[in-house]
C-alpha cells in the first residue's frame, strides 16, 4: 500500500524544483488516494502517497526528525508485520514513540541502529530515508520483494519511485529501451533480480539496502537463506509449518476493515483463507470473511483440461467457501471485457506486462476492492513447497537449464541477424543460469539428487516468483487495494528451504502442506491436482494475439519489424496459428500464449513513447 517517490542531487539546488516532485508524486495517487505528503530541501526533495488500508489516514503518512545536524525523514509503502515487537525493542533500547504509526516506528529504529535496523523487520515494505546530518539516502526493500522500488542514478543524483511512473515524471529520465535486455522482455521470467528493460532503470533488490551519497550507490544484503541440515520428522515438520502459517496469517490480518481473501479451491487460497477465518472468528465469532475466485464466459464452450491446468477454478471454489464459511463472489468474465482493460494492466506496470493474465487479475482486484481494503492471498506456495508438474519429472529437473523454460520455441531466438550480432540469446540464458546457479547456499554432504532439487527451488524462487509477485502487486495497487502475501513471509521460507524433498513431496504434490493444514480444508481440496492461475482459452483472444504479432513482425510499418527474423518468426506465427507447435511450453499456458510479450512489447513502447537506441 502506499507510493513513494524522491530526487536526491548533490549539484544543483532542488528548492526550486517543487513543482516536478509534485509531479512524480501525483503519479503515485492510485497507490494512496487518502494522503499526500511533500517534502523538499536543498538536497533532497521525497514526495509520498498513502492508501489507510487500516486505522487512520495520519497514521501512513511519514516521519520525520529535527535534529542540530539536519532533518531525518522517513516514507515508506506497504507494511511492518512485526510492529509490536519492534516497538518494544525501541523502547528497551531507551527510543521513544511519539505515535503507533509504521514510519515513526521506522524512524526511530533507524536513529537507534542506523540502515542496519532493516534486518529487525517482518513486513512487505519498501521505505526511503534521507538522512540530512550526513546527506545519505538510504533505499530498503523487504526480503522477497512483494513491495517495489526502482531508482535511475545520474551523475549527481538519483531518482526513485515505488513504480517506474514517478521516475518518468522527472524529465531527467528518458525512457529508452536497452537492447541488451530483449531476452527478459521476450522471457520475463529470466530477469535477475533488479533488472529493467529500460536503459539506467534498476529496481532495488529484494533484501537489499542501497545506500546514495556523494561518492555514489553502495549496497548491502540483509537477508539470505542459509543451507542447513534438517533433523525433524514429517510430523514435527508438518507441525512446525502449520505453526508458522498460523502466525502469519494472524499477523497479516486486519481488524475493523472488511477483509477479503482470493479463493480458488486449491490448497494454497483455501489454507490460507480457513486460517483467516479462524483467527477472526477466535476474536469475534461474528466476523467474515470475503472470498473471490474468476472464470471466464467462454469456458464451457473451450475450455481445456492441460497438465497445469486440469480443470476450473469456480465449483471448486464454491465448495472450500462452503466449508470455511466465508462470503464468497464469482467473478465471470468476457474476453471483451480481457481486451477493454489491457491498456489500464500497462498502465499499472509502466513496463511490458502479460496480457490476459494481468487482465483477469486486474478484474478480481477492481471487483475486491468495491467491497474490501485489504486482501490475502496464496501466492509463492508452488515455489516454496514445490507444487509444479516440472518437480516431479527427473529427466526436467536433470536439465542443465530452467526447467520451468521447457524445451519449446523462444521468441528470442528469431531476434534480426544485426541484433543477433549485438546479443546471443542462448549464451544470456546461460550466463543468467549459471549466475543464479552460483547463489545458491549450498549444504555439505548433501546427495546430487537433493542438491540438484535445492538448486531447481532457487531458481524458481528467482525470475519466475518475481512475476508472479509484481503481477500481483501492480494489479491490487492499481486500485488502491492492499494484497498480503502470507507464504512470503521470511521465517516460513527460511524453514522450509532446508526440509528435503522427499518430505516436501511425501503424499504427492505439495504433500507436506496437505498433512500441516488438513484438519481445516474441505476433501474437494486436499484430494484436487495442482491447478495454475486460469487464463483464457477462447480463439478470439487468440486471433487477436496472432494478428497483431503478424503486423509487428511482417508490416513494413512496424516499428519494430527491424528488431526479428521476418521470415522465421512469421514462420513460428503460421505454426501457432495452426496449433502446430511443439515442445513444453513456459507456464503451461496454449500456444499462442507465446505471443503475449511480443505484443505487449509493442504496445508499452508505443504508449510509453520509448525510444529506441
């Protein structure tokens, strides 16, 4: 919840520039409709945009100190779930809280430990702090990334936003694409952490602190998992996992706002909506709870059982609503009403999105925020506890690649002979493999079959989770709607990295999770196969997709017709257009899903006016 922008320059005098951080700052008003803060110094200059999801308006906005040496403000978006025990410790270390806010509680834990008090904290938060007794600033992310951050660095300064908007509004920022980046725009799922297809524009890393001063940018790692025997059995394993789901949960709900949660049927949604609903009810046995699930009109008539998909989310849905108890609303859509909100989904993202996917998403959140402020999800559990088909399958996992690319057709692949000249798309696969391969925490003695496992969870908790989370966040603030992410949560994460695989799996997919939340899940639940996120399958979306790919591609008025093989991508349009094509393909989704970052690469550079090398 919440935006924030800023602009720090040590070369000129930001006084007078008032009337752009104004700018930057009303282009975060859909991230916090309720509150709008500006600050400005000679230096430095923080704009701020609160969303009260809870509580009062005054207590999102931000913080600050007067001291001899210099002011010390603090904005923040998003949220501290551990606020009680962080009050306490700055007390114990003899602070003093002049409101229960979450920025006045940031800044005095940074005047008590300086930048490193971002290791104390459980939340989903992004914060920024100017630190005027020794000009720093200082850029901190939460340890999985659920809030945004970017920044542009520029000789003397530095520009920041919650979303890459706030740094368009500043005219010290041109949007112009960096060529060498068209793998992750065509495969977003291989970006690494803090890259952008816009040239200078990086997003701060998740667990990361970046520290400005005159000298330039520093980083620090906060956070990292940690590789180590696991000594528990399946049932105190199963046990400690629930434990700490419980936890969670509690310490994401809010009280005295209506309180929504998406709800599919599956074991993600509804393990986290049934213990929503335990913990409102412990308090308050009248409370409810809101639940929301999506399909779509065309289903009866195309849709298709795949392996990610085995079948529809809705009766499923219905019946875990019935069993937990909760209010439950299902959202139908058209393809028409896909292709009306498409602009609005890059809108929200300010860079090349997913189509359909983001479409529908964008639709459930619009359609939870007309009757909730807050709303918790299941997402990241597929990651955490192993839940895709590709887990399963030793001759995927024992590819020396991504597993979750499959071996199909990539669009990078039909990149023009100039550029090809420029970029090997083959070899950045590889290079981005093998950086990820080199992060991950290894454990001594531990058999190849598990260690391999360990470095398949590593890479999914890597590009692919990243996706799944900005698709979330972009969508729910696009509507001032404020999303928890209950499986993200640190403790659970660094838990479960260590349990081996053969007790993450006993049982079947998501084993594990099934055996720590049985007791409050309906049979429809624990006993249905893994089904992804649904996306659309109806041929008029379809053709859309295919014409619209077959214009960039093969129109001499493309502009960017340049940038492909013609003939061999057109070659790849036909074979989609005749379902012809073979091969595992990335997410599961049909073919002409294949098209979808194509197409939103042209519109987002169209709309966005970015310029071209």
């Amino acid at each position: 919840m919440s935006g924030v922008v800023g602009w720090i320059d040590f070369r000129r005098d930001l006084g007078e520039q008032g009337r752009i951080l104004h700018s930057m700052t009303e282009a975060m008003r859909f991230r916090g409709p309720d509150t709008e803060d500006v600050w400005l110094s000679t230096r430095a200059g923080i704009g701020h945009r609160g969303l009260a999801a809870s509580g009062s308006a005054e207590d999102v906005r931000p913080a600050r100190a007067e001291t001899g040496r210099g002011t010390v403000y603090v904005a923040h978006a998003g949220e501290v779930y551990n606020r009680d025990e962080l009050r306490r410790d700055i007390e114990a270390a003899g602070g003093e809280l002049r409101n229960g806010s979450t920025a006045e509680a940031l800044l005095q834990a940074f005047l008590l430990w300086g930048a490193e008090f971002a290791d104390r904290l459980n939340g989903a938060l992004a914060f920024a702090i100017w630190d005027g007794r020794n000009h720093r600033l200082h850029l901190g992310r939460d340890r999985m990334g659920v809030k945004p951050l970017y920044y542009y660095e520029y000789p003397g300064g530095i520009l920041f936003a919650s979303e890459p908007k706030g740094i368009i509004a500043n005219p010290r920022f041109e949007a112009r694409l960096d060529v060498s980046k068209l793998p992750i725009v065509l495969q977003p799922r291989l970006s690494l952490p803090g890259e952008t297809p816009l040239k200078g524009l990086n997003e701060v890393p998740p667990a990361h602190v970046l520290t400005y001063t005159q000298t330039g940018l520093a980083r620090r790692r906060y956070w990292e998992l940690v590789s180590e025997p696991h000594h528990d059995s399946f049932e105190r394993t199963a046990y400690r996992v629930r434990e700490l789901l419980d936890d969670t949960v509690s310490r994401q709900l809010v009280t005295g706002v209506p309180l929504g949660a998406m709800l599919s049927g599956g074991i993600d949604s509804t393990s986290v909506a049934a213990l929503a609903m335990r913990a409102l009810r412990k308090d308050d046995p009248s409370s409810e709870l809101e639940t929301f699930c999506v399909q779509f009109e065309s289903d009866p008539a195309h849709f298709v059982s795949t392996e990610l998909r085995p079948d529809i989310d809705a009766p499923y849905a219905a019946a875990a609503a019935e069993f937990i108890g909760t209010r439950h609303t299902t959202l139908t859509a058209a393809v028409q009403d896909l292709l009306d909100v498409i602009p609005a989904t890059r809108r929200a993202r300010d860079l090349p999105g997913w189509g359909q996917f983001d479409a529908s998403m964008y639709l459930i959140f619009d359609q939870i925020r007309r009757n909730c402020s807050v709303a918790l999800t299941g997402e990241a559990a597929d990651e955490v506890f192993g839940g895709y088909p590709y887990f399963f399958k030793q001759d995927v996992v024992g590819r020396d690649t991504f597993p979750w690319l499959g071996d199909g057709p990539r669009l990078s692949r039909f990149l023009s002979p100039g550029l090809m000249a420029e970029i090997d798309p083959e070899e950045d696969e590889r290079a981005r493999y093998s950086e990820l391969l080199g992060n991950v925490p290894r454990l001594a003695g531990e058999s190849p079959e598990d260690a391999r496992l360990r470095e398949v969870f590593y890479l999914g908790l890597s590009g692919p989770l990243a996706v799944i989370l900005d698709r979330k966040e972009r969508m729910s603030m696009a509507h001032g709607l404020d999303v928890r992410v209950p499986f993200c949560d640190h403790r659970l994460i660094e838990y479960v990295w260590n349990v081996p695989w053969e007790l993450k799996s006993r049982g079947g997919v998501k084993g594990l999770l099934k055996a720590a939340m049985a007791d409050v899940l309906p049979a429809s639940t624990v006993n249905r196969k893994k089904s992804a996120y649904p996306h659309v399958q109806n041929p008029v979306y379809d053709q859309e997709l295919i014409r619209e790919a077959s214009w960039i591609v093969n129109d001499k008025a493309s502009p960017l017709s340049w940038m492909f093989d013609g003939e061999g991508l057109g070659g790849l349009i036909q074979q989609i257009s005749a379902n012809a094509v073979r091969g595992e393909l990335p997410g599961g989704s049909n073919q002409a899903a294949l098209l979808i970052q194509l197409v939103e690469m042209r519109n987002w550079m169209d709309e966005y006016q970015v310029a071209l090398p």
